[in-house]
C-alpha cells in the first residue's frame, strides 16, 4: 500500500506515535510518506519513511498561518503525485477537517483520536462541527477506551480501540546506566513529558520532597515545557533541589527510562499515557494517577495508581514498590506486558486491518 500518515513533529505523545507505526509499516514493506510542518522528532535520518513538508505560508493579509488549508492543499496535490491509496491522520484537529477538504469521500480515510482533540478541542463549538463531519465520513480509531467513549459523545462516531505500541527492542531494561544519573544506593525515579500543566509536573517534585524523607532517591524530570519553571521552583522552596535533575528532550529517552527504578506520572488527564508504556517496556513499573485511559495500561501487577492530587498517596504508592520484595517480579511482568498487549506487530496488524476494511468498503 502506498499510505501517508499526518502528524504533529513536536514532542508530543501523538507524533511519536505517528513516526513509529510509519517505521512499522515501512518493514512491513508499504510505502509510507509522513506528512508534518517539520522533520517529526523521533523520525531518524536513516527511516525509509519520507517525509514530506506541509508548508506554512505567510501573507500578511491573514491573521495567521493558514495551516488546515496548506495541510488540505498539501495533501490533495501529493496523494495525487504518489498515487497515495489511503491517507491515515493523527490528533483529529484539524488534521480530521484538513483531510476531508482535501478528499471529500474520493480516498479512504482513517483518523486517530489521541486525547485533548477530544477532551478539549473537540468541545470547542469553533473545532467540533467541522471535526465531527470529517470524522463521520472517515474511519475513527482511539488509543484507548476510555477516550473512544469520550469521542462517541462528542463526536457521535464510535471508533475502534487500537492501543498504542512501544518497540520492545528499544525501550528496555539498562539497569548498568543507572550510575550515569544515580549515586552508588539511590533509587532513581522518572518522570517524562512535555511539562503542559495538565502533566501536574510540580506534583510530582512535591511527591518525591516526601519519598525523599524517607528513602535515599534522585528524581529525573526529563522534556521541557510550560511548567519547568515552576517544577524547578518547588524543588527550591522543598530544599530537594540537589537530588532532582533537569534532563532536557532527548530522542533517546529509553537510555534514561531503562535505568530507572520507577516512573511516576500524576497528569490530570491522560488518554493513553505514551511514556508510562515505554517505561513498562524497559521493565519498570509506574505509579500513576487514575485518569482517562491509564487504569488501561497500569494494572496492579505492573504498577499503582492512586486520585488526581493524592500527593501522600502518591510518595506512599512509590515506597510501597520501592521497597516490595516484589519489585524484581513487577519489572519483569511489566516488561512482558509490552512484549504481549503493545507490541508493535500487533497494534500495526491492527491498523492494517483497518485501511484494509476501509480499502473494502469503497
Ligand atoms: O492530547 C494531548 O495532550 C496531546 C497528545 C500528544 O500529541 O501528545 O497526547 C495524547 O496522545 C498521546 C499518544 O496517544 C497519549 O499518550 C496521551 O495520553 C494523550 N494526552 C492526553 O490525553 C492529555
């Protein structure tokens, strides 16, 4: 098949996404273009995949870059260059509109939920109209089932649950690095975003100012973002500033996680939980809050979760598993639930299942 996926190149959970299962697809010997204002972050420079650039023309008429159209127009003029058989977005806005303008019903499309395009922009009466439509004549996965719920009520489409992958060979467990970030006898706990308020990131340094007082741990806070300022702020006022380290974005963020003893996440909302995955996958277990698609991912063999803002809940659950004689146990049931439930092969099968029955139905 020739398919060219649409994504967002930045740090965000939606484009790795998207760049990995145009790798996947790639080996399986399809012919993939992605589709992204910029060289997609995780995209390596040796991929098969080809990236193709939507531009962002200015003029100085518009009040802004007119995106949803150069994707649109971007598309049409190349699908119909490359002979593209199906076009697959990620996030729905407006990549769900974008590509409906460019195709109507004359190429079959798939569109990807991931989770603030429902949650958020889906609810915005500017987004969810035009949204809704596009959705409607495409074929709609979600990347949990929590989010494809959300997405029925706000969109009035019932998508496929298609949970996302993690590549086992590369997120695993490097337990002989943990020197590179840890002292000899210190647990080394992660967290990994980009530091959107929604990721609670301060929360996380509050929790740990409380494991801190009772084990000897280092936290690693790894990406960038609005709340960096704040998370390093906190760390300050807590006097815990010396054991949190700042790491910044990384395209090898299995190199830090594979150290790591525990991942912690305490985000509001989070549909999947994309770096919870990949901490799985390199044998360690999370602690999480119990929001939107992560009780999907993080079951009690694998880790704990704990209430939105339960900040002693939350530096408990991490001693709790720190100190389990359980804990070697848990690192490998994690490691064997990415190996199983989210490994790449599977979740690409699925996709190709779906352009396949969309292919059909034409
Ligand atoms: O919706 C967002 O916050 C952005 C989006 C992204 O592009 O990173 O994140 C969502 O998609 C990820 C990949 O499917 C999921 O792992 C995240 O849980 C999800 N974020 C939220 O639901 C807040």
């Amino acid at each position: 098949m020739r398919i060219g996926l649409v994504a967002y190149p930045g740090l965000g959970g939606s484009g790795i996404v998207a760049t990995e299962l145009a790798e996947r697809l790639a080996l399986f010997g399809h012919e993939v273009y992605l589709f992204a204002t910029e060289r997609p972050f995780r995209l390596s420079k040796e991929s098969p995949v080809r990236f193709l650039e939507v531009p962002l023309p200015y003029y100085p008429v518009f009040p802004a870059p007119l995106y949803t159209l150069s994707l649109a127009g971007t598309l049409e003029s190349e699908a119909g260059r490359l002979k593209l058989d199906l076009v697959h977005t990620h996030y729905a806005v407006p990549h769900a509109a974008a590509a409906y303008l460019a195709f109507e019903d004359r190429l079959p499309l798939v569109h990807t939920l991931h989770g603030t395009d429902v949650s958020l922009l889906g609810m915005d009466p500017a987004f969810r109209l035009p949204t809704a439509r596009a959705l409607q004549r495409g074929r709609t996965t979600a990347v949990s089932q929590a989010l494809a719920l959300q997405a029925e009520k706000a969109f009035g489409v019932r998508p496929r649950v298609i949970y996302n992958a993690v590549d086992p060979e590369r997120f695993r467990p490097r337990p002989e690095w943990k020197r590179l970030y840890a002292e000899e006898g210190e647990f080394l706990l992660v967290h990994a975003s980009n530091f959107r308020p929604i990721k609670r990131v301060p929360d996380i340094v509050r929790a740990f100012a409380k494991i801190r007082r009772k084990v000897r741990a280092r936290l690693l806070l790894l990406g960038k973002g609005p709340e960096l300022p704040e998370a390093r702020r906190v760390a300050q006022a807590l006097e815990v500033e010396p054991w949190v380290t700042f790491h910044p974005p990384t395209p090898h963020p299995e190199e830090v996680l594979g150290a790591a003893d525990l991942f912690l996440l305490a985000s509001e909302e989070e549909s999947f939980g994309q770096a919870a995955l990949e901490a799985l996958a390199s044998g360690v277990p999370v602690v999480a809050t119990r929001v939107g698609g992560v009780p999907e991912l993080v079951g009690p063999e694998v880790g704990r979760l704990v209430e939105l803002g339960d900040l002693e809940g939350l530096a408990e659950a991490a001693l709790d598993l720190l100190l389990h004689p359980r804990l070697p146990e848990m690192r490998r049931r994690a490691r064997e639930l990415a190996l199983t439930r989210f490994h790449p092969d599977r979740i690409t099968r699925a996709y190709l299942e779906v352009y396949q029955e969309a292919l059909e139905s034409r």
